[in-house]
C-alpha cells in the first residue's frame, strides 16, 4: 500500500472514531466532532461557546449562531454526573461536539418535573463549538481572576461588535440579491419598495397611522429562513412561534415619530392603502445597543414588510389645514 493511501486511510478512521457517539454517566451521549487536544474545561473556567439547541423532534430551539451571540459563562460545579456542567468537562478550547442531556435524569437530581416543551422528550441536544477557555492562573486570587476575565471578554465583545459593524453592509446585500430585489435608497441609506404607493396624502410626524407590520432579520438563521421577531399578524405570529396570549393582533394604531427612525421614514412614503418593504441599516435601526430581548444585536440590519391600512391627522395639523 502506497504512503499517500495508508495516511488517507489514517485519517478516515481517525475521523469516524471523532464521530462516533459514546454513552457518559446519568444516561449522556455525547460525539466529538473536532478535538484541538488542548487541556479540558475545568470547575471555575469562563467559557465563550457557541450553540444550537434542539430537541427530540430534531427541530431548533435555540441557536448563538442566528442571534451571532456566543454565551460567555463561568463552568459551576456539578450537580451530578452527566448534567450540563460535567459534559463540557469532556471538551476543550477549539472542540466541537454533539450531546444529550437525559432529561428523566435531570428531573430526577433537580427534583423538578421536565420542563413543558420537552415533556414528551428524552433528551435536551447541544451541538456546541467551544470558542474560548479563560483559565485562572496557578495562586491566583478570584478577585484577580474575574477582573482579568471581565477584561478580556469585553475587550473581545467590542472587537466582535466591530467585525459586526464591518460586516453589516454585506448583509444587506446579500439579502437584496438572494431575494431579487429592486430597491430604491433614501439619503439616510433606507432601502426600500413600494409595493403599493397608497393615496396621495402622506402621515407627518404626531400623526396617527394604523398598520400591518411584519418584522424580520436580513440574515438567515440555521434554518435557511429570516426569523421574524415582531409581527402584527396573528397567523405569522403562530406559524413563527412567536405568538403571545392575550396579545391584540391585527390592524396597530401608533403615532409617527414614536419607533426607529427607519421605521418612521418608510411610514412617511406611503399614503393610505399604502405597502412598502423597508430594509433598515442598524444606524437606523437598533444601532451598536441592539434589542436582544427580540433577537436583533447589535449592528443587525432588520426588513420590515408594512402596510397603512388608516392615517388621522394630528389635531394640531388639522386645525393649521383649516
């Protein structure tokens, strides 16, 4: 057998031995996909991992990767073998792997019943990429240890917001090409496309407008869709699982001038009966501060799909008009 062939060969097992699932204490599976062989995560580590969360169904509950926030937290000390805390024991900086927490296990050590959504599950799964492992120091103090670590992971949060910032323009293109688009952009740099340009009277700023509003992220998650995280319509809110009890859904009254200037702007293009996509760059939008609490961080150019379904003048403007 040849040199070239018996390396090839080398790394075809080693590869499938990565990648073949192995059983852990409290009824885990877990499968290494990548090993850096570098020293493993310990009790009191500060970690910066990425990951996707899903269950049973295989269907994605969570994911750092479409929300592109890494989750940066200290490793505590374990419940019981086999809970959340001693799985990333096995990995370290640079690995990437796939594991099952057993949730009957967790219930039993927690003594708390499975949590609703996963009910009718066995497992909670993790696919993780561990990003970073800040170790504390031989003799270091914590108070030293977690001031050079609140150091480090905000120096790194803002050298990550900048490569946001860098990157944003690109995103906005590649939503306009990948959904063949034929924008307009206004001087603030809002892109945007009227679909239906409404009457000809146009709401001002202290007008009431009332609307139809669909508001979505200009990147793709790991679904390959654009995640809605706002909408007025009902049947969205569901078929997203967005949907809020005892929210009203439909036609939304709010006064121009009162939401993001993107926002604001699109309002002002279209008239009654009026509909327009508007493409909104964060500096228009949510800008370096983000609105995580709906999914949008910072510098996430945002897509809202509106429709003007009424306008009422302001009283002040009505009486200037008479």
């Amino acid at each position: 057998m040849k040199k070239g062939i018996i390396v090839l060969v080398a790394a075809t097992l080693g590869l499938a031995a990565c990648n073949k699932e192995k059983k852990g204490a409290g009824g885990l599976l877990y499968t290494v996909h990548h090993s850096e062989g570098k020293e493993k995560i310990k009790e009191g580590d500060i970690i910066k991992m990425n990951f996707i969360q899903k269950n049973d169904k295989d269907s994605v509950l969570g994911s750092t990767y479409d929300n592109e926030n890494p989750q940066v937290f200290p490793v505590q000390k374990k419940m019981y073998a086999g809970d959340m805390n001693d799985v990333l024991t096995l990995f370290g900086e640079g690995d990437s792997a796939t594991f099952k927490v057993n949730l009957d296990t967790m219930a039993f050590y927690s003594k708390q019943p499975k949590p609703e959504q996963f009910k009718n599950d066995k497992y909670i799964t993790f696919t993780i990429k561990v990003e970073k492992v800040f170790k504390k120091n031989a003799g270091e103090a914590d108070s030293t240890f977690n001031k050079r670590a609140g150091e480090f992971f905000q120096a790194d949060f803002k050298a990550t917001a900048e490569k946001k910032k860098g990157a944003e323009d690109g995103k906005i293109k590649a939503y306009v090409a990948d959904n063949n688009l034929k924008t307009q952009t206004s001087a603030s740099g809002l892109q945007y496309i009227i679909t239906a340009p409404g009457s000809a009277e146009r709401a001002q700023l202290g007008d009431t407008v009332t609307l139809n509003y669909t508001g979505r992220l200009a990147k793709k998650d790991t679904k390959g869709k654009y995640k809605v995280f706002d909408t007025s319509d009902e049947k969205i809110a569901k078929a997203e699982n967005k949907f809020q009890a005892g929210r009203p859904y439909g036609p939304t009254k709010m006064a121009l001038g009162g939401t993001i200037p993107g926002f604001t702007e699109a309002l002002q293009l279209v008239g009654k009966g009026g509909k327009i996509t508007a493409i909104i760059p964060s500096k228009l939008g949510y800008g370096e501060q983000g609105a995580p609490q709906v999914g949008i961080m910072p510098y996430n150019p945002i897509v809202f799909d509106i429709e003007i379904t009424d306008i009422k003048k302001a009283p002040a403007a009505a009486a200037i008009k008479k």
